[in-house]
C-alpha cells in the first residue's frame, strides 16, 4: 500500500503536467489502452482468464475507478498538486463507512471522531482554496474542491468493490477490468474533450502515467485483498507527502499553514477511521 501511495503520487504529478494541453479524458484513454495491453500478454504468461466470475462486480468497480481517477486528474490540472491529492486522501474516511454498510467490516470506536477531522481537514484546505486573492495565493475557486471531493467518495466505493471481487476473482483480473472498463468511456470523454495529438515527450509523459497507475493499480490489488478495505488503506496518508514533495520539486509549489494543518487532520481521521480491534 505504501508503494502504491508513491505511484499514485507520481502519476498525478505527470497528469498535472500533461494537463495544460491534453485532457484528463485522453489521459485516461491512453493509460487505459496501454494497461489493457500489458496486463492482456501478462496474463496470458501466467496463465490466466482475463473473464472473471462476476463480470458485473468487475464492471462496476471499473465504472467507479474511472469517474474517480477523471475527477482526481480534472481537479489535479486545476489546483495545486499537494492540495489535490490531500482531497483525494480522505477516501479512507468513506472507505470504512462504505466497508461498513457493504461488507460489514467494523472500522472501530475512534471512527466516528474521525469525522471531524477530517471535516477540519477539508475546511482548512477550502477555506485558503476559496479565499479572496488579497488574502495570499490567487483564489482557485470551489469547482476543483468539490469534484476532487467527490473523487475520494467514488475511489472510496472503488475500493470497496476491489475489497469484495477480491473474494472471488483473481487480483491481475481485478486490475485488468479497471481500463478495460475504463477505454470506452474515456474514448467518448475523449471525443467530447477535443483529442490533441501529443508531442513525442507527452508520448513519453503518457507512457509514465500508465506505467505509474498499472504498478500502483497491482500493488493496491494486492494490499486490498490482504487486510480488511478500511485499515488496508491507512498507508495512503504517504501519498500526501509524495505529494507534497513532488509539487515542490516540479512545480515549485510551496505549502502553507493551513495546507500544512489540513493534511495533519487528514491523516488524523484516516488513522482513526481504520483503528479498531482486528477482524477474522
């Protein structure tokens, strides 16, 4: 899960990049093609049916990754790279309430505290977010707040889903439905958006994009599938600092106070949404 945070972390600093000229929908389009591809011939050397036994649960989670990674990468191309992925971090929060009510996994006593921090979490980052351009940074505005919010839900039921086909289907099955759902409707997104032919280094910012989401796709699969969905995404917490770090490195975006403050509460209610006493 760790390693996955620090892949996750480095695709969305590549889709920022990407994002001043093509949209996140041919982003999504290109990564979901070449994954496809990769994980088809990885299967197939081991041996493996891409068909799964519950192609609908396989349908649906992929359904809920791609509308969650296309309002993490719209909100990451429009606000600042640590700000997006701390939003995107609160979806351990709705993991455990969705694990919950769908798997009937306990999150634990601290969960419901958790709640407030992680509402004073989302509340200092908004409020400096929205703020007036006279208050410091230029205003961003509520749009990018709102859709990287609902992002978190989405990957929260996406997590959930893997967190259940995992009973029943293989992990690279798993991953492969994610663009194999993914490709067709990030093909009409991409129709709708305008395609733009990228330059020969987009092609090989694309190629890392994909390369970063497959390798953090297969280590999160893995982790999903060997503990319980809301502590199995406790190690998440990393990828705000990746985040961070990489904001700072490529986009020389610094980081405030309340930013600073917003992600310890964060990462304070992600640490106690999956505390509790161990399951079976």
């Amino acid at each position: 899960m760790a390693l996955s945070a620090f892949f996750f972390a480095a695709m969305a600093a590549v889709a920022k990049l990407l994002g001043k000229r093509i949209s996140a929908q041919e982003v999504i389009l290109v990564r979901g093609v070449l994954n496809v591809a990769f994980m088809l011939w990885w299967m197939r050397r081991k041996e493996l049916s891409w068909r799964g036994k519950n192609p609908w649960l396989l349908i649906l989670r992929g359904i809920f990754g791609y509308t969650a990674l296309s309002c993490y990468f719209w909100s990451v191309s429009r606000q600042p790279l640590a700000t997006a992925v701390l939003l995107q971090q609160v979806h351990p929060v709705f993991t455990a309430v969705l694990a919950i009510w769908f798997l009937g996994e306990k999150p634990g006593s601290r969960f419901v505290p958790a709640f407030g921090f992680a509402a004073l979490g989302v509340w200092l980052v908004a409020s400096h977010q929205t703020a007036a351009p006279g208050a410091g940074a230029p205003a961003i505005g509520a749009a990018p707040l709102l859709v990287g919010l609902l992002g978190a839900v989405l990957s929260a039921a996406a997590y959930v889903a893997v967190r259940h086909a995992s009973r029943t289907e293989h992990e690279e099955t798993i991953v492969l439905w994610f663009p194999l759902t993914s490709v067709p409707l990030s093909a009409v997104g991409t129709w709708v958006a305008g395609p733009v032919w990228p330059t020969p280094v987009e092609w090989g910012w694309l190629l890392l994009v994909a390369a970063a989401g497959q390798v953090g796709q297969l280590f999160l699969t893995r982790g999903l599938a060997r503990v319980p969905a809301g502590r199995a995404t406790l190690a998440n917490p990393l990828t705000i600092a990746f985040g961070a770090l990489l904001g700072w490195l490529m986009f020389a975006e610094a980081i405030g106070w309340r930013e600073a403050a917003g992600g310890a509460a964060i990462v304070a209610a992600v640490l106690m949404a999956g505390s509790g006493k161990k399951g079976a």
